[in-house]
C-alpha cells in the first residue's frame, strides 16, 4: 500500500516499498485528485511488477504519459521503461561535451577550473558510465577520492580547499542537468563542501620584508607587480595586467582597477582604488619608463590582457619567475605568493578604515575577507601587552570603574562633550541629541545607546 502526505500548498509525498521492499518517496506538485489518481495508479503497477504481469494497456499508457522527471525516478526503481531521449541514453562523457558547449560564458582561469573538473569526473566514473547511473554514494566516493589520491609530479592527493571547489563545480554541472529534466536529483547536492581558510598558509609579509623583494626586482614593471600586490591589493595578474596609463588619476590620487575575475557582476566589474603614498613611488617610475606609444602599464605582459578571455591568466607563469626574485633577496618564499601579499594588505587597512571600505578596495566580501584575507601577527599581540586598551586618563594605570562609581576624566563624558572638547567636526553630528542628566550617568548613555 502506498501512503499520500501533504508537503505544502499542492505538494504530495507518495510512499511506498520498491521490488526489494526498501522505502521509497515521490514528490508531486499537483492537485489533490491528481495525486490521489497517480498512487491509485502506482499500487496498481507495484503489484503487476511483483508476480512479473505485463501492464494492461490502460496502464502502460498512463506510465509512458508521464511528466519526464516523475518516469525517471520510477525507472530508476525499475518499474516502468525508461524514457527516450534522457540521462537513460546519455553518458556523462556526452553530457560533459554538451555542458561545455553550452557555456561560452566561461573563461579564463574560471573555464581552466571547471576544465580540472571535467577531467577527474571523466577519470573516476569514464566517458560511457550513464548519467543517470551515478548515485549520492557514487558523488561521495568521488569526493574521497580527490582528497585522497595522489596526483601530479609530486603523487599527492588535492588539498581539501581543491577538492571542496571541484565538488562545487561538479554539483553545478548536475544540477544543468537536473534543469534540462535529464535526472531526477543531483547527486552532488547536499555534500559538504565548504571551502575554508587554511591558516597554515597564511602569512604576514612585513614592509621590511617586501621592500628587500622590491630591491631584487629586475626592473620598474616587475616592482610595480611587487608593490600593486602588497601596497594595493590588486589580484596578479589578472588585474595588474589589464592596467592603462588611462586608469591612473594621479590628481585625484585614484587608480581604477577592472577586475576580469568579477565582471560577470554588473556591480564589480572595475573598482577605484586609493593611490597610497607606498605605491605612487612605483606608478610614476613605470610612468617615467614607457615607451612611446605604450598605454600598459606593465607592458611586458601585455598580451595576457589582449588574450585572457581564451587563454586566461595562468600561461603568465609570473609564480615561478617571484619565487625566484624572493630567493635573489635572500627571503625563503611563503605560501600563497601573490595572495598573502593582498591578505597582508587587507590586514593593515582593516585597523584603519570601515570594513566595507577596505573590501570595496580589495576586491572581496566581508564573510571572504574573514575567512580567507585577514590575519593574526604578531605585533596584534605586541601592542596589546604593551598598550592599554581601556578608555583609561593619561598616565593612569587604574582599572576601569563600574557604573554608578566616580567617574574619572573622559568615562563620565557623553559623547557630544567628547566631539566639543576636540573641536572636531564630529560635534555637529550629536548637536541635536538629548544630553542626559547627571543623576543618568553612564548607565543612562548605555541606555539611550541601546534605543538609538
């Protein structure tokens, strides 16, 4: 016996036990006399595919009506002929050809990524395995297998960041074909995949350490790579290479920096980014240095900027070529060449400006700058044992009084006769706000804070 359970506004969750007595569940958007009609109709089936009956005519023609979705699932449990045209007949070295022909949209490093996908799908399951085949247990396997089988020239297995985004990748290639009703599910959806930061590869580079990078450059073009990384936060180089003499307002102190990683967002296609008195130095002298006639700032790699949309960024091999400049200077190279310069960038202005600022100028989110950019060095700990962090009076070394206590010079302020008492032109911002009375005290500006 089938069993029919409502699951929202015409939603309806059919039950029933399969061939091998498992449970099972199909979901129907429909009317309810419609799903009441189909579970008729199933148990009807179940029991003709029990005793090994052929289907009356009434019924088989009911099974090959089918909305296409619904039929593969019950193809799946073997009881009915799986339809024409569908996952059934496609392989997933087809669907691979097919999906890849369809998305002209990609380039660059974004198609070199799903390109690495395709390859250890087609590696794990082969070209001929049916796309309707692979099961959850199979997408899960797989998984396993990137984390753990060795690889490349050095036979070692992705770090678990690869292996989560080409898990990524391969849910986005299934779920097309969930959308084109090839497959009923994706087998890929559900898997965790989160692709986390790796603390063990982050690392601070110090000014001093950068600067003996920069003097090792062998010319304007590579110190310019050098300081738009660690002084600008510009991505290398995809966004380094595409920079013009046009893009440099050296009046207003801007650089417009067009970001080929996100111009598929309307919103981030370019962003303006501040000339900082530590990068303007290496600007002007490649400005200086120009050929007549050149408009790339870094000329030398200029044709990766003309051809990025076919062959992407990493025919640049600038990674090998910075390795080899940061041993010249006598630096042993860190993790993540060009990305831990961005991320210590990033670091430094997050304790000077808004945290949406600063990731408007890098180039990220919030929840991608706290996860994969910010970081913990060691003069975070440096100043906080050797300077006080409490709103504390000049000179004094007393602890913070509670609420109600005297108060000392600066506690028992509101923040209006803070603004006066600097003369700033932060006054006006509060010149309107009710002052409290001085029997609220600090308890009653905590208060009125909490209701602002």
């Amino acid at each position: 016996m089938a069993t029919m359970t409502r699951r929202g506004s015409k939603r309806w969750q059919i039950q029933f036990q399969d061939l091998q007595g498992r449970r099972r569940s199909i979901t129907l958007r429909c009317a309810y006399d419609a799903a009441r009609d189909f579970k008729a109709r199933l148990e009807k089936l179940l029991e003709h595919r029990r005793v090994g009956s052929a289907l009356p005519p009434a019924l088989a023609q009911w099974a090959a009506a089918l909305d296409v979705t619904v039929r593969q699932k019950l193809a799946a449990l073997d009881l009915v002929p799986a339809p024409e045209n569908t996952s059934q007949g496609m392989t997933l070295g087809q669907w691979l050809k097919r999906w890849f022909a369809s998305r002209s949209d990609l380039r660059g490093s974004t198609l070199t990524a799903y390109g690495h996908t395709r390859r250890d799908l087609l590696r794990f399951f082969g070209p001929d395995r049916p796309l309707g085949s692979i099961t959850r247990g199979d997408a899960q396997d797989f998984h396993r297998w990137l984390k753990t089988c060795p690889r490349g020239r050095r036979k070692k297995p992705l770090a678990e960041a690869t292996a989560n985004r080409r898990l990524g990748a391969a849910r986005t290639i299934f779920h097309a074909a969930v959308d084109h009703e090839l497959i009923p599910r994706n087998p890929f959806a559900g898997i965790a995949a989160t692709v986390r930061g790796n603390p063990k590869r982050m690392r601070f580079i110090d000014r001093e350490t950068i600067q003996r990078v920069i003097d090792a450059c062998p010319d304007a073009q590579w110190r310019l790579l050098v300081a738009l990384a660690r002084y600008g936060g510009l991505r290398i180089p995809s966004e380094a290479v595409v920079l013009t003499r046009q893009d440099v307002d050296l009046e207003r102190g801007i650089l417009r920096v067009k970001a080929p990683k996100t111009e598929h967002h309307p919103r981030h296609k370019e962003r303006m980014v501040p000339l900082f008195p530590e990068l303007r130095p290496f600007v002007l002298d490649v400005l200086e240095a120009m050929p007549p006639g050149e408009t790339h700032l870094v000329w030398r790699y200029k044709h990766l900027a003309e051809d990025y949309e076919q062959e992407g960024f990493h025919t640049a091999n600038l990674r090998t070529q910075f390795a080899k400049i940061i041993r010249r200077a006598g630096v042993e190279p860190w993790p993540k060449l060009w990305q831990n310069l961005r991320s210590s960038r990033e670091t430094e202005l997050a304790e000077h400006f808004p945290a949406h600022v600063v990731c408007y100028w890098i180039g990220n989110s919030e929840p991608v700058a706290r996860e994969h950019y910010l970081q913990i060095h060691d003069e975070h700990f440096h100043r906080a044992a050797q300077q006080p962090t409490g709103p504390l009076s000049p000179g004094s070394a007393a602890p913070l009084r509670c609420c109600g206590a005297a108060e000392g010079p600066g506690i028992g302020q509101n923040r209006a006769e803070v603004a006066q008492d600097a003369g700033g032109p932060m006054s006006a911002l509060f010149h309107d706000l009710p002052q409290p009375s001085q029997s609220q005290g600090l308890t009653g500006w905590a208060l009125q804070d909490s209701n602002l």
